[in-house]
C-alpha cells in the first residue's frame, strides 16, 4: 500500500509539535509510525510499509515479538529501575552471557553506542596510564563511533567533526584496509586501536581478515588496546554474534548496543583481563544503565537467538538477499557495488541515492540513505525470503522507471 501524497491533520499537528518545539537535529522522513508488528510497520492511517531498516538496526526482531511483549509487561510490573549502587537479579547474567558470547572476560553496561565507545576509551586510557603521554587513539577514515565529544573525536568523517573542533587531541586516521598505512599511524603513544568490522554509517565497507589480523599485531607490540565497534555490525547482523568473530582475532574490548534489548537502549562494553581491570569502583558509572527491565529484556533477545537459530536463518535469508541484489546490478548499470554480508547489505549507485529512498518510502519500503550514494539495509533477523522478495519487486520497478536529476 502506497505512502499518502499529502498529510492528515493529526500528522500535520505532529510534524508541527516537533518543528515548533524540538531541537532541530534530524531532517524526518514523511511518515508518522503508529505501530508495527513483524517486519511491518503501520503510519497513522493503516497504511503499512516494508521495514528493510529496523529502526537502524536497532529492531532485531522486527516489531511486537510476542516474547519480548511478554517479558516487558511482566518486569515492568515488578521493577523497571534500580540504582547501580543494589543488585538485582539479571546485570551479572547478562554480563556472563555477553562475555561468554564474544569469549572475554567482564561486560560493563550502559545506555547506547555512543557510551560505550567513550567507556572503552576511558578503560585504554587508564590501562595506558604508566606512560604519560601515551593517549593517542587510532581509527581509521571513514569510520563513524558515535556524537558525544570523545567518539566524535575518533569518527573519521569532516562532515560530523569539523562543526565541533577542536576535539579530544590524539585522533589520527589511517586508510581504509592499508594495512602499510596504520603501520605508520600506530607507535608508542597509541593507547587504542578502534575499528569497525563492518564500517555502517560510512557505507557498509567491510575490513580484510589480514587487516584486523595486522591490527592485532600491532595492538600487542605497541601495548596499545585493540577496541572493536560492533555497535551496528554485531549480536547477528552478519550471521555471527559478532563480524570480527569470522577472522580469529582476538580484541580487548568489543563494544555493542543497538539490537542487544531489543528496541530498549542499552549498550555493553566487553572486555579482556587485565584490561577490564582498569576501572575501578568510582571511576566510571551510569545512572541508567544496566536497569533490570532492559538486562532481562537483553537476556530474553539472546535466548530468541538461540533457540530460535536465528544465526542460521540470517546466513541463509541475507545469501538469498545478496543474490536479489547481484540480479538486480545485472540488469541496472548505475548500481555500482554490492558490499556486506548477512542481513547487512548495500548498493552504492552513480548517484545521490536519497530520492530513490523516498520512492521506496511512498511506494511501500521502508530503507536507508547514506554516505550520499549508498542504499543501506538492515531487515530484522526474523525477514522471511517471501518479505525479501516482495522488498525487491518493489526496487525493481522504481529502479525501472527512476530518472536521476541532472549532476550540475
């Protein structure tokens, strides 16, 4: 069913609401959501729409799981918040299981992302302590870690730094899979390597195994700690908790967040001993973070993972994804590349992929534009191939017809 051409009156009261009164910071889409359920979505009117994004990401198992449902209703009922200072029964699970998970030590949790990266700098910072200048951070080009001063820092991106500079000091950037290049960026006065496996804001652009193999290597002989960001590309997105999992190397720490309670925020920073060990009671902290509600709402998002082998079923639904794809490049020559792998897919075209993205809006499909020519996709893990296909009949027939503007 088509998006309208033109708004209700209660869409229009809330379009203003929000321009009269938020902050400007997002340039919103033309769609109210009222509810979802699976990996529909539904505006105000009924009319639903394909969710090839899942809220960035974020809606693992897509809209309404009935256990997830299930689980929220009845720890909101017994305790949605408790303070850091108690115990409550579902924190030290969750952070066995996290640890288990990516095969380390101690889990910190937080609120978001954008958190964690700044946890984890914070840990290689003191974990670097005994030499006092070593506090410089290596990222690489490209890459994006989140808007808070210290992550904004090690976002190697001018269009998100430049407004706020002067940042954190110590960033600098290597390129992109040049493994000579971070060779000559890492020395003694790096305390952190931060990669994104799967670079997701940049393009979906995914490193060679030899890279991170060589960052590894670098990481131990320069006593530096090897963070990885798999805030977007981790906990199934690629068919494996977590993409780095693929190459045999071994990290530090691994941030994560946006699947992990299911639609809650939360984040995790996972770490290695003795680097774990860093932090120490009173150095660190989160009013927010780790609450019951959200952990045991993550505990229950792990175990639908599990037990419904839903790592299985992204390999095998995001390989029938790729193939839809790699047919749809053989018939329309401004499809430029195909990057990704599971349910974490793009096309990069030969030009500004945004109003394609807002025909698939109106014609019922709901994806992502980013890096200026980049169709990103991020479908819950729960897609079924049929939703798959129906998703690309859909960029079929607007690819068939769209005519790009003129490039001035």
């Amino acid at each position: 069913m088509a998006a309208p051409t033109s708004f209700t009156a209660r869409e229009v009261e809330i379009q203003e609401l929000e321009n009269n009164y938020l902050i400007p910071t997002y340039a919103r889409y033309p769609l109210v959501i009222d509810h979802g359920r699976g990996c529909w979505v539904y505006d105000l009117e009924g009319r639903r729409y394909l969710d090839f994004l899942s809220g960035l990401g974020v809606n693992a198992l897509g809209h309404a799981h009935p256990r997830i449902v299930k689980v929220i209703r009845e720890q909101a009922a017994r305790a949605i918040h408790v303070s850091n200072l108690y115990y409550h029964p579902y924190q030290g699970r969750l952070a066995h299981k996290l640890s288990r998970l990516a095969d380390m030590d101690r889990a910190f949790l937080c609120n978001s992302g954008t958190e964690a990266i700044e946890g984890a700098l914070k840990i290689a910072r003191l974990y670097s302590q005994e030499a006092k200048d070593k506090f410089h951070v290596v990222a690489l080009e490209n890459s994006f870690h989140g808007r808070t001063l210290g992550a904004l820092s090690a976002t190697g991106q001018a269009k998100y730094r430049t407004p706020f500079e002067p940042l954190v000091p110590g960033a600098a950037f290597a390129r992109f899979n040049d493994i000579e290049d971070l060779r000559a960026k890492v020395n003694e006065q790096t305390s952190a390597i931060l990669l994104e496996a799967i670079q997701g804001e940049g393009g979906i652009f995914e490193l060679d195994a030899d890279y991170l193999r060589a960052a590894e290597e670098l990481a131990r002989r320069c006593n530096a700690v090897l963070i990885f960001d798999e805030i977007q590309c981790g906990l199934g997105r690629t068919g494996e908790y977590f993409a780095f999992q693929r190459s045999g190397v071994k990290p530090d720490i691994v941030v994560t967040s946006k699947p992990l309670a299911a639609g809650l925020p939360l984040g995790a920073i996972i770490a290695r001993e003795p680097v774990a060990s860093a932090l120490t009671a009173g150095m660190h902290g989160t009013t927010f973070g780790g609450g019951p509600l959200a952990c045991r709402v993550a505990l229950e998002f792990l175990d639908i993972l599990e037990q419904e082998h839903l790592l299985e079923h992204v390999q095998r639904v995001g390989a029938h994804m790729r193939a839809c794809l790699e047919d749809l490049k053989d018939h329309f020559h401004f499809i430029k590349t195909i990057r990704g792998r599971g349910l974490m897919l793009a096309l990069d075209l030969e030009f500004p992929s945004r109003p394609l993205m807002l025909e698939a809006l109106h014609a019922g499909l709901l994806i992502n534009s980013t890096h200026d020519t980049v169709l990103r996709f991020l479908p819950p893990f729960i897609i079924r191939e049929e939703e798959v296909d129906r998703g690309i009949r859909i960029l079929r027939k607007l690819f068939a017809s769209y005519k790009p503007a003129p490039q001035v």
